[in-house]
C-alpha cells in the first residue's frame, strides 16, 4: 500500500504506537516546539519595537497624538 510507513524488518506496516513512530513523532514534536518558541519570541520583539516605536512618536508629536 503506497503511503504506509514499512518497517525495515521484512515489509511489515507500522503502526502508530511502534517504538520507530513513537521515535519520529517525538523528534516532530521538538522540533515544533523549538520552531513555536521561535516564531513566538519574534513577533513578541516585533511588538516591543512597535510599541518603542510609537512611544517615541508620541513624544515626539508634543502629545498631539490621535
């Protein structure tokens, strides 16, 4: 069958809660993880620039913001 995981061993499928997917599903996750923390981090110093940002226009303008 085109599409199912085949062990090494002699052909056999395998199945989700094998020692080989419960292996590959936990280096999915952790890279996940490590690729969330990322993304999270840089939006959060996106919005901290932002915010600096428009602080910085506020004194600027004297306080004649919107």
């Amino acid at each position: 069958m085109f599409g199912v995981p085949v062990d090494d061993d002699g052909g056999k499928e395998v199945q989700p809660c094998h020692s080989i997917m419960l292996a590959l599903g936990s280096a999915v996750a952790d890279e996940l993880r490590q690729f969330a923390a990322a993304k999270i981090k840089e939006i959060a110093q996106e919005i901290s620039h932002t915010h600096e940002q428009t602080l910085s226009r506020g004194h600027e303008d004297d306080g004649h913001s919107l």
